[in-house]
C-alpha cells in the first residue's frame, strides 16, 4: 500500500481552510519570482500563497509515487562508487530558522520582544523560518540554479548555557528530534511530518536533500545525559572555575603538533588538569538545578564541562558554554594512571593508540550515533555532511558510512575539510567543505589563481565551491559585489567546484551569521557582541534595492548552453578538460582558463576575470588558433577580436568574460 502523501494532506487542509483564514500575511516579492529591481513585501492570504506553492510543486507528479526515497533510489541511480552524483550538484545553503525568516505581519521586525513565543508576530505567525515556508521557497531556489538543498543542523536545541534568544542549532538536545519551532502553526501537523513533507517536495522537483549532522558534541543539556551519563564527561562542580583546556610544555607543544602528520609523540596534560574529571554518575544520581544537570556523588558534586577548540592544542579561545564532547572512549577508571579520562586533543580528536582499541569502544553511544543517519533516511534524504567527521573515530566512521549505503547505495557523504585529498576520497566521501573559501578568503588575487591551479590537477573530490559559509566573513565584507561575481562565475566553471549559494550571498549580503573562522581579531571583538544569526531570531534582507539573483541566473544560462561541453560525466571533475593562461597585465591581477572536451580541443569556453575588486585592469592573451578570429562574449554581449592569436581588451574591476571559441587547429 502506497505510503500517505504528507504534502497533499497539508494541501488539502490549505484548500480546506482558506476562505477562512482573514489575517493579513506578507511575503517578499522575490520568493514569487522577482529578479530585477527593489524587491518588496506583498500581501497575501497565507493559505492561497502555500496553496499555490504546493499545487505547482505536485501538479506535475505521479501520485502513486512515494516520495519519501532518495532521489537516487527513486531513479534506480547509483553514481560511481555510490554518492558522487555530487560532481553533477548545484547546491543552496539553508539555514531553515533563518532563510525563510520573514516580518509577515510588516510590523518593522521578526517575532516579537514581548510574546511567550518570541518568534511569532502579535497576530500568531511564525516569523522565524519554518519548514513549510522552506517548501513554499523550493521553487526559488531551483529558480537559482540549484539541484541540491544543503541544510545546517535542524535537530531540537538544549537550553542549557545557550547563547542568544533562540540557541544555536550545533548545541543538540537530541540526534532523533527535529527542532519544534521549525513547526509552522498554520498547518495542524508535527514537525517531522512537515519535514516530511518538505522531502517529499524537493524530490517532486527533481531536488537533492542534504543534512548536516555534528556526531561527536551534545548541548549542555542534552537528553542523553540523564539516561547515558557514561556518555558524557563530568567534572567536580566546586573546581569549575579552574576548568579550561589543556596546557602543554612547550617542547610537548611541538611534538603534539605533528601528530596530523603521522609524527611526533602523544602527551597527556598535566595531573592537576586530569584530576578536575571524576567518574560519570548513576542516572539516579543526577538533578536538574537552574536548568542545569548536577551529580551527587562519594566524589561530590559533579557537572559536565562545556567543550572547547580542539585545535591546536594551544588555542586561546575559552570553553564554549552550551556544547560538551561526547565521551567516545571507555577507559576503565580503575587504570592507573588514569590517563584517558578527560577532554584533550589526544582523546577527542587525534585518539592515542592505546585509548583507541576496540576494548575501549564505547559500544551503546556509538551504536546510538550509528542510528542518527538511518533515521532521517526514513524521510528519503540524499546525503549528509558530517562536521569535523575527520576528528571522529576512523572506525566509527566507517561504521556510520556502511550502515548508511548498506540502506541506499548512492547515499553520499561530504566532509568538513580544508584540503581535497584522496584520504578523504579513501574513507568514502563525495565532497568537501572548506577548501575554497579557506583559499581565496584573505589571500584575495593570489587564492583565486590558487583555486583555478588546483582544479588543473588531479583532484580526488570535487569541493564546495563558495567564497562563504555561516561561519566566514560574507564575500561582500572581503570585495564588495566585484568578489561575489567573479566567485560565482569561477565557481560555476572550474570542473572540480560544486556551485554552492550560502543563503543571502545571493542578496549581497554583509552581515554574517556566526565568527567561527578566518575573522581578523577586530571583527571578532565587534561582532561577538552582535546579535548574530546563529543564536539570535533575525532574517535576510529580503527587501532590498539590488541584487545578484538575475546575475546568477543568466550566469547558469550560459553554462547550461554549453552542458554538453561543461557537465556530461566525461568531463565534471575531469582535470584534462582545461586549460590555464596567465594573461599579461601590470598587476597580474587578471586570470583566465579554458573548458573543452579533451577529444574536441578545437571547440572551447573561455573564462576571463579581473580579480581587481577596484580598478579596471588592461591585458594581453595569447590563445593559439585563434588567428585573426572574432568570438562572442555571453556575458557582456559583445565580439572581441583576436590578431596573430593575440586578444588585448580592458576589464573593468570584477568584470568577467566567457567567450566561445572555435579554433583552427
């Protein structure tokens, strides 16, 4: 028996109610299909705008079909050795609280200051982003250019030591919970059922679904402290002011440091440091006070200490106040000494050899973060990203992967690293995060040149291309509008990079939504006393006087008019497919590559850009057979001629050219 549509049970109840509904609801005019021009809000009966939004999502689909499979199983799809339909990905990064946050009842701000529910609006609206809202805004998304939805964690939010109003959606209350104020109150049905739906939606529309997942923290105050507190580590509660991470010699310093390397020496911090940490109670033993768990034990009282940067090892940054390190390790207490039982580099990410044997596994918790993955893909979603999943167990990760692809074959697994490497590739994922925008971030000209070098070798993977992420500064902060284009295009064009939106890159927007990486000391000061958007209600600025949604779109229409070209699976990731040019230029300010079929060279695209973000620059480009041609620039409409295989022309700053060639060879 076919499994009940969750999205048409929504839409008949929209149907159902929408005479009655007699509130005024406004939505920005870009979520129903502006580009050009100052966007706006527009008023709507907020029962006929979801009613619209679903009924073009599932006019054109088979009701037999349940859609609550990946997208890859619906197909019968496996990419190669499972999971690298990524190459072929075009993703949208959401952040469900905070993209589809809007003022719906036009008062001047999201939520309110003075209600129980805070992110609601005096007239019952949810203001900050919902999942039904995220369905209503598949359209636009795909409207950009994106296969693929890549969403920040929406699993329920602990409340102890949270920051801001709303807490951070990485300090987890519970694997298994989705957020409940992901919910939206328009529709009678749960969260997990509107998730559901959104799935089921995505897939309609030939969309991806990717979830990120942080598997080795838990909040403060999560669930599995009462039922598992061997899970967790635990510190006697009258020396937690002495609590901070671990100080090492620095002759110890130096051998640490080269344990990623496969050298140096493992170190355990000091006594003083170890005997801060106490065996973990008994279930019966824990209270809750002011909304925080306390032991009382034969050791006294006892908490869990809040986790803090796990590397290097001499970070400066003090610990985090609402997430703890899950305890992966079972090292037996009564050992002496009891080396392992605390929170350092060498039992949370770079594991000692001794601790990591199979003895010492803490068999029930990992066998519980086995099943975290397998219970969403009971929704149908297609992929995950695993934070910091290289500074899991290697065996636990394996485990996760197996299990994972054992239920569907072409399940794929992106990883949070600064490098592309063929370990990664090695241990079973299909992307990587950090590698671009670590790169280009403040290296500017330099890291742009770097990106397109490194996609003219042999990549194991291909990487998120995206100059941003929820914990960089926005591209707009480093190079105005100038940076944001030229990125897009380059991340568009090089074949290892999967074009990669960071919700309100597309808007240009500057205001970031958390200071985790690669700020400068003076924008972390000034923005850790913001209201950020990783732990504060806010929203986009999604009315505003100009933006880069035409830009990107018309940008997508030149490639997809050369797909055969740029994205058959010859040739996505396939460093043999282009070709590097270092134009002359007083700066060295302007780069250039070729994309072609390697069995047709004759016939290619040619990408030139100013990585100026300020001043125009002139340059001079030798591409041979070109001859004394003429040849058609897409994106500026205009011809551009070539003497004795010479091109010589002025680019003003951010400016791009893509340029169809036709040699004679």
């Amino acid at each position: 028996m076919k499994k009940e549509s969750k999205l048409l049970k929504i839409l008949e109840y929209l149907e159902a109610n929408e005479a009655k509904e007699t509130r005024e609801y406004y939505v920005p005019s870009l979520w129903l299909g502006q580009e050009q021009g100052p966007s706006h809000p527009v008023k709507t009966n907020p029962m006929t705008f979801f009613k619209n939004a679903i009924k073009e999502i599932t006019a054109p689909t088979d009701k037999n079909v349940n859609y609550n499979h990946s997208l890859s199983k619906l197909r019968n799809d496996v990419h190669g050795n499972g999971g690298d339909w990524t190459y072929f990905s075009s993703f949208y990064n959401l952040f469900p609280r905070l993209t589809a946050a809007y003022d719906h009842d036009n008062d001047g701000h999201v939520g309110s200051g003075h209600r129980m529910d805070i992110t609601s609006s005096d007239n019952g609206f949810r203001e900050t982003g919902t999942l039904l809202k995220c369905i209503a805004m598949l359209k636009y998304i795909r409207d950009l250019g994106c296969n693929t939805v890549y969403m920040l964690p929406i699993t329920s939010i602990g409340e102890d030591g949270n920051r801001g109003d709303l807490g951070s959606p990485y300090a987890i209350k519970d694997q298994y919970q989705i957020d409940p104020n992901l919910a939206d109150p328009l529709v009678p049905f749960t969260v997990e059922e509107q998730f559901e739906a959104f799935v089921e939606a995505a897939h309609m529309m030939g969309m991806r679904v990717i979830m990120e997942f942080v598997l080795r923290t838990s909040s403060l105050g999560g669930d599995w402290v009462t039922s598992n507190p061997e899970w967790f580590y635990w510190i006697d509660r009258k020396r937690a002011h002495e609590y901070h991470s671990p100080e090492f010699p620095a002759h110890e310093l130096a051998e640490i440091k080269k344990i990623p390397d496969g050298g140096g020496f493992h170190f355990a911090p000091s006594q003083e440091y170890r005997s801060l940490f106490k065996k973990p109670p008994t279930p019966e033993q824990i209270k809750v006070e002011d909304g925080k768990f306390v032991a009382y034990t034969d050791e006294g009282e006892l908490i869990i200490p809040g986790a803090f940067a796990d590397w290097p090892p001499d970070d400066i940054q003090p610990a985090w106040s609402d997430v703890t390190y899950l305890r992966m390790y079972n090292f037996p207490y009564d050992h002496t000494p009891n080396d392992y039982n605390y929170i350092a580099y060498d039992t949370i990410r770079y594991y000692n050899p001794e601790l990591a044997q199979p003895p010492h596994i803490n068999r029930p918790l990992w066998d519980k973060i086995n099943g975290v993955i397998p219970h969403y893909q009971k929704f149908g979603i297609d992929g995950v990203m695993i934070d910091m999943g290289h500074a899991l167990p290697q065996q636990l990760m394996e485990e996760i992967i197996n299990k994972a692809r054992n239920n569907d074959p072409d399940f794929a697994f992106c990883e949070e690293n600064f490098d592309v490497t063929q370990q990664s590739r090695d241990k079973g994922f299909n992307a990587v995060l950090g590698h671009e925008w670590r790169v280009t971030a403040r290296e500017k000209r330099d890291g742009l040149q770097r990106i397109v070098q490194d996609s003219n070798e042999y990549l194991a993977l291909p990487y998120y291309g995206t100059p941003e992420t929820h914990n960089t500064p926005r591209a707009m902060m480093r190079g105005g509008e100038p940076h944001c284009k030229v990125s897009y295009v380059l991340n568009k064009f090089l074949p290892n990079s999967i074009p990669f939106i960071h919700q309100g890159f597309e808007l240009l927007e500057e205001w970031p939504v958390n200071t985790g990486l690669n700020f400068l000391q003076s924008e972390t000061d000034y923005y850790s006393q913001q209201r950020l958007p990783l732990f504060f209600k806010s929203g986009l600025r999604w009315n505003n006087d100009h933006n880069l949604i035409g830009y990107i779109k018309y940008i997508n229409n030149i490639y997809n008019h050369f797909g055969w070209m740029l994205n058959n699976e010859h040739l996505r990731g396939n460093d043999s497919s282009m070709t590097i040019h270092y134009p002359d230029t007083e700066y060295e300010s302007v780069i250039a590559f070729e994309r072609f079929d390697p069995w047709h060279p004759d016939h290619s695209i040619l990408v030139i850009a100013n990585t100026d973000w300020n001043n125009s620059q002139d340059f001079y480009l030798n591409i041979p057979g070109t001859n004394n041609g003429t040849y058609w620039d897409f994106l500026g409409q205009k011809e551009y001629s070539f003497v004795d295989n010479w091109m010589s022309a002025t680019l003003e700053a951010g400016q791009c050219l893509i340029i169809e060639i036709k040699k004679i060879i």
